[in-house]
C-alpha cells in the first residue's frame, strides 16, 4: 500500500468556519501539504467541504475527519471528497468509504483494531491519541503489521517532535492543534505549517 500524496503529514483543521476555511486551506497548500481533512464537529462544514474541495481539490487530497457513520460517508462523496479519516475503528464506515474509491486513514490504538481495519479494506492507519502511547509502543505496533501499511501518528505531535514519530516507523503525521486552533490567523497557520514541512524534510533527508 501506497500513501497517495508528495507529502505524508495531513492538516487537521477542527474548528475551521466556511469564511476562513478557503484562506486556510490555501495557506497550508501553499506551505506543501497535499492532504486536508476538515473534521465533521467543525461548525457548517456541509458548507467549508465542497467549497474546498472545489478549490483545491485539484491540488491536495481533500476530505473529512471525525467521520463516524456510514451515512456520512454517503453524503462526503457526494460533496468530492476522496479523504476519510475517522477516530474510531469501524468496519462499517471503512467499507463504505473503500466502496466509494476513498482513501480512508480510520483511528485505531491496538493490534485487533489495526488488523480489523485493514480487513475492511484500510489502506492506512492513524494510531490515535499517538502522545499517550509514545513512539515506543508505534514501533512495537508495526512489528506486527504488514511492512507495506502506512501508518500516522496523531495527537501530540508538534514540528519539534514529528522527527521522533517518524523514527518509530510512522509515515507521517495527522496535524491538529500545533497546525490550526479555531480562530487563529492565517498568517499562524502558515507559519506552523511551514514549520512542519521544514521538519518533516529535515527528519528524512
């Protein structure tokens, strides 16, 4: 398995309204990331979704995070999303993401929630929340899953500490609050962005 963009680290911003989420968007593209997801408790995001992936769609795979049921999957779809990354391991909400040719990133902690979701037809896996496990316990995860399986670390990981993630096997990274709180200034959310970039490519080099 293959994960689908330039640059593994997905842009998590929760919280985000449909007047800000363009300029946001636009400014963590411009940074270098390819993979955005908006979560489903940010406010009127049956609006900031299809305006962003009619925008950048083109450009970065665009999506939706905190999916939980199938039937939201449904109506993502039908909005251009091709992104499903979810807390929670449910075969249901896989499958149906998979169904619609999504890339779906579902949250899973231990080995029987990592395997359930690939028999679902997961292509990746986000282990969430990634700080209160450590890298230490991601390593001893991969050594039991397929090598091929990209794998995320999400919650807690900051530019100054992505290196160490990424030294435990993870791919990359699902970036939420030290990326984008709600509210803040796209001039913030650039900058943290770029921080991030700059870190990831300094850890791989």
């Amino acid at each position: 398995m293959q994960w689908q963009t330039n640059l593994p680290l997905i842009a998590i911003l929760r919280g985000i309204t449909p007047d800000e989420a363009l300029a946001h968007v636009g400014a963590v593209i411009d940074a270098g990331f390819d993979a955005v997801e908006i979560p489903l408790n940010s406010p009127q995001w049956e609006k900031s979704i299809p305006a962003v992936v009619d925008a950048y769609g083109h450009k970065a795979l665009i999506g939706a995070g905190t999916v939980l049921k199938p039937e939201q999957v449904d109506q993502l779809a039908k909005m251009g999303c091709k992104l499903i990354v979810t807390p929670n391991t449910n075969p249901e909400v896989i499958r149906r993401a998979v169904g619609y040719g999504m890339t779906v990133c579902p949250g899973c902690a231990t080995a029987t929630e990592a395997f359930t979701a690939l028999d679902a037809g997961s292509q990746a896996l986000k282990i969430f929340p990634s700080s209160a496990f450590g890298p230490d316990y991601i390593k001893a995860l991969k050594a039991v899953l397929p090598a091929s399986v990209p794998v995320f670390a999400v919650g807690g990981v900051t530019p100054e500490n992505l290196a160490q993630w990424l030294k435990a096997g993870c791919v990359g990274a699902g970036l939420g609050s030290d990326l984008y709180r709600a509210g803040q200034s796209v001039e913030r959310t650039a900058e943290q962005a770029v921080a991030f970039v700059k870190a990831y490519r300094e850890a791989v080099k």
